[in-house]
C-alpha cells in the first residue's frame, strides 16, 4: 500500500510538470497550494496562493482556500482580510454562492 504522503507528493509532481508545461494554469497552481496545505506547509501553500492569486485575482477559491489555511494555523486577521478580498472578488463575478461561503466564514471570524 503507498502511503498517503507518497499520493500527495506524486500529485504535487504531476501538478508541478502542468504547470512547467503551462505557467498560466490557474488550476494546477491551485491543486498544488491544496495538497501543500493539506500536508501542513503552510507557509509553501500561502505562497503558492498568493502567485495564483497575483496571476490571477480572479480565482475566487484560491481566496476561499488560503483563509482557510491561514485560519487553521491561527492567522486570523490575515484570514479575514482574505475572506474579504474574495468577497469582492465573488461579487464582481456575481459567483453568489462563494460570496456566501466566504461572508458566512468571515461572520464566524470576525467575532
């Protein structure tokens, strides 16, 4: 059985030979902050958040995504600030259910 570290590793591989392939893929970027922060690097998922994001302020989300990470590793007012600008992001792209998920978060975060 391959460990579950070794599954993560291959898919941020095969993410990392897309996005070698294509510098633009939004998702690969993407999939690759995912897996980074499922595994607890947070600081390489942020990172990788934030080149989506500066790429592409578009995808919504990678917004949603990164205030969840930051607000798992206690980052809170950098989490709201997130929530935020994807809030905006969601409303610019009249994607009202993000625009929902993302309000309900900052709601619970901004207490």
């Amino acid at each position: 059985m391959i460990a579950p570290e070794t599954k993560t590793m291959d898919r941020i591989a095969g993410l990392k030979e897309i996005l070698a392939l294509d510098p633009g893929n939004s998702f690969a970027r993407y999939g690759i902050a995912v897996e980074l922060a499922h595994r607890g690097e947070i600081d390489a998922a942020l990172g990788e958040f934030d080149a989506l994001l500066a790429a592409d302020p578009d995808y919504t989300a990678g917004y949603f995504m990164a205030a969840q990470t930051l607000a798992g590793a206690g980052r809170r007012q950098e989490a709201i600030a997130r929530l935020k600008a994807g809030i905006g992001c969601a409303a610019r792209a009249g994607n009202s259910h993000a625009q929902s998920e993302m309000q309900s978060m900052l709601d619970e975060l901004d207490r």
